[in-house]
C-alpha cells in the first residue's frame, strides 16, 4: 500500500536522486522546476506530473526532443514498415469509397510524429491517383511540438512550408512532395469542419493520467510528493481524502482496485464523435491498451528501455495504456465504435500476407528480404506489437447494420464491411 500524503516516508518505486548524473541537459532543472512547485503546493496529481514532464514549455520530453526512432527511445509501427501505413491508407481509402466517395476528403492526423505515416499514407493516395482525381483532398496534422512540426514538414513536403499563412487557424502550411495540401494546427478545434477522416496512432497513450486505488475507505488518488528521507527524490502518495477526481472519474460499476482515467482523451474522442455524427468520415485509433481489465500500466521509457517513471522527469517518454472501454463510454452513443481488436488481426484482414508477398518478389537482395521479414516479425508476432497494438474506430451510425434490423427484408444494397474489422473484400 502506498503511504497517505502527510504520513511516514517509505522506499517507495519512485526514483530521482539519480538525477544530477543525468548532466546538465535540463533534467535536473526539470526536477528543480517540480520540486520547488511540490514544496509550495504539496503532492500533485500523476496527471500533473506527467503533462509537467512531457510538455512543459522549457523542459517537456515532447518540447525539447520527442525521442522517436533507432536514436530516440521509442520505435512507432510506421518506423518499422512502410507497409504499416499503406494498409492505414487503404483503410481510408475503402471506408471513402464504402460512404460514397464524398467531392472532399479531409485527413487529420493527431499527434504525427515524425509524419512516417502520413508519408506513407500519401504515397498510397498517390499510387491511386486516378480513384482520387475528382476529390479534394488535404491533410491536417495536429501538433503541439515545435521540434516534430519541423521534422514532418522536412519529411512531407522537403521543407517548403510558410509559417503563419492567412489561414489563421493553421500555424504552418505546405504542400506534400505529390502535390497536397498540408497544414498545421495546435488544437483539434481548430481544424476546419468537413467529412474527414481522423488517425491517432500512439496519441492517446501518452495524455496525462489520473491514478485511483481502493482502499478500505473507498477510493484515492494516487499522488506525487516528495519523499521526506531523500532530497531531490520524487515518491507515490495517497490523497488523505477523495479528490475531485475521484468524484468525477470512477465509474459506479467499477471492479478493479486499481483505476487509470485519461479525461483529455475523453474529451478529444467527445469532440470526434461530434465532428463524426455532424460531417460524416470516420476515425481509427491504434494505440497499446485494453478493454477495460488492466490496472497499473503508468510507464516510462528511454533509449529503448522501461525507464522509472519518477526518476529524471522531462528525459524520459511516459506513457500508460489506452482504456478503450472509457473510449467508447466518452463518445456518449454518437457514434458507432468497432474494436478494440488486436493490431495482428487487424494488419491480416487488411492483406498485410498478401503486400508482404509483392514486396518479397519485388526485392532481389538479401538484406532487404531479411528487414521486410523482420518488420513483419515486429507487426505481427503477438510477443512483439502484434497483440498488444490495438485498432479502434469511430464510424456514423448509418454506416453499420443495426442489430435490430434483422428480420426486415435488406436495404437497397447491403452495407459493405468495414476493412480491417472483418475480412477486407477487394473488388
């Protein structure tokens, strides 16, 4: 059990004494910056650590490198495989041509990183070119990271962007080596209204969480302090009493003795599900997570390794899983939702085989052979991402058969499936 706020110290997971061998690079002024506000304001919530840690203007994670890649501390799908996010794309594709093939076609992209997968997701719409002539299409990337916006602008459109376009809602705006509009926004409010599709791949797993634990006195918010035995070093606490949050954030039917809730991601999938009802589209969510069964999954990483989530905040990536049960109780019945289904099924009903296959027969040597073998070995293989990857989406209600329909003779034309959720049916 985890020591109440004001009570006697214990070793406790947390970790930060270590800090100042982290060298001068902003660390330990983050740690400063926390434990200076911790001293006047007593324990913070784990949400306010973690967006403290991860976004703060000066010293955030995300602000001053967001570690993506072979050098970072992380390695996303879409750096792994091209073919990631081709069958992302197709997804899009189909579910375009399964509504119709609307004049206009919005993607929007939350959180791109490097944008890897959009660049990917281009090249698909560019290799369908001829599908897409009669459609607008434009790309919206929502990024809050100065140094990430950079580095898609440099990937998407070689670095030809203007900052602060007339468009004011928009930061920055390009156009894409094959002849797209993209722009940037801060916010996904800002994004202008229209059919769209939406993409969050790993975006939802690192919003700032909120940590409960049950207690023989009903819920409590786990909490950050100081620990009293060891300067500088960061501790878990309990909140004396329930906070606000635990009012308004644990469900009445809650089994679990240990709860995470992420309220922004509530709010974002509020706000999609809204945009989806009103203009139509659709949106998918690949993230690591569960439905609604795990319990701890707050975690660090950095150069590629679990890293102690209090140690040396503003070094190390934080994340913690997606709780796509929460996901689907936020979107309040305005939408549809399919999944969450595991990343390997998923990548199989999109013909990940089958693209594996061409590419295969595509390359001569042996050394690309062996990296599409291993890419596909790092997708797929449930010990690797291929379980623990999960897909998501929103979609209109129309766009699926109620289950209450059945005995009524069929509509004009049946609902073709949606790809990915169940086998994809190529024409």
């Amino acid at each position: 059990p985890l020591p109440t706020a004001p009570a006697a110290a214990r070793p406790s997971s947390g970790a930060g004494g270590e800090a100042e061998a982290e060298g001068p690079s902003g660390a330990t002024a983050m740690l400063r910056h926390l434990l200076l506000k911790l001293r006047a304001t007593g324990p913070v919530t784990v949400a306010e650590y973690m967006r403290e840690a991860l976004t703060n203007p000066g010293q955030g994670y995300y602000t001053r490198r967001g570690g993506i890649g072979e050098s970072g501390d992380f390695v996303t799908s879409p750096e792994i495989s091209q073919v990631f996010g081709e069958l992302i794309g197709i997804w899009y594709i189909s579910e375009w041509i399964a509504t119709g093939k609307p004049k206009v076609f919005q993607l929007v992209e939350l959180g791109p990183g490097r944008g890897t997968l959009t660049d990917d997701i281009l090249r698909v719409f560019n290799q369908l070119a001829s599908l897409l002539s009669k459609c607008d299409v434009s790309i919206h990337l929502v990024e809050v990271s100065p140094k990430l916006s950079e580095i898609q602008a440099l990937m998407l459109t070689g670095g030809k962007v203007q900052s602060n376009p007339e468009d004011k809602s928009a930061y920055m705006k390009g156009v894409s080596k094959t002849g797209i509009p993209i722009f940037w926004y801060r916010d996904i409010q800002d994004v202008p209204p229209g059919y769209s599709f939406y993409l969050a791949h790993e975006f939802f797993d690192a919003l700032p969480i909120h940590k409960f634990q049950r207690t023989e006195k009903g819920w409590h918010e786990v909490l950050v302090d100081i620990d009293p035995e060891v300067p500088d070093k960061l501790r878990f606490v309990l909140s004396p009493s329930s906070t606000p949050a635990t009012e308004s954030f644990i469900q009445p039917e809650e089994t679990r003795d240990h709860v995470e809730v992420c309220p922004e991601a509530g709010v974002i999938i509020q706000r999609l599900a809204c945009r989806i009802e009103k203009d139509g589209g659709a949106a998918l969510v690949a993230d690591y997570g569960h439905d609604g069964t795990k319990t701890d999954t707050f975690r660090g990483f950095r150069n590629h390794k679990l890293h102690d989530v209090l140690r040396a905040p503003g070094t190390a990536d934080l994340t913690a899983d997606v709780d796509f049960s929460y996901l689907r109780k936020m979107t309040q019945g305005r939408t549809a939702t399919l999944g969450p289904i595991k990343q390997r099924e998923f990548l199989k009903n999109m013909g990940i085989d089958l693209r594996l296959q061409v590419l295969l027969q595509n390359s001569r040597d042996a050394a690309t052979h062996e990296q599409l073998l291993h890419s596909y070995d790092m997708l797929m293989n449930p010990k690797k991402m291929g379980d623990c990857f999960n897909f998501f989406a929103l979609l209109p209600h129309h766009r699926l058969p109620h289950p209450d329909k059945k005995h009524k003779p069929e509509p004009k034309s049946p609902l073709p499936p949606v790809a990915g959720f169940g086998e994809l049916l190529l024409k």
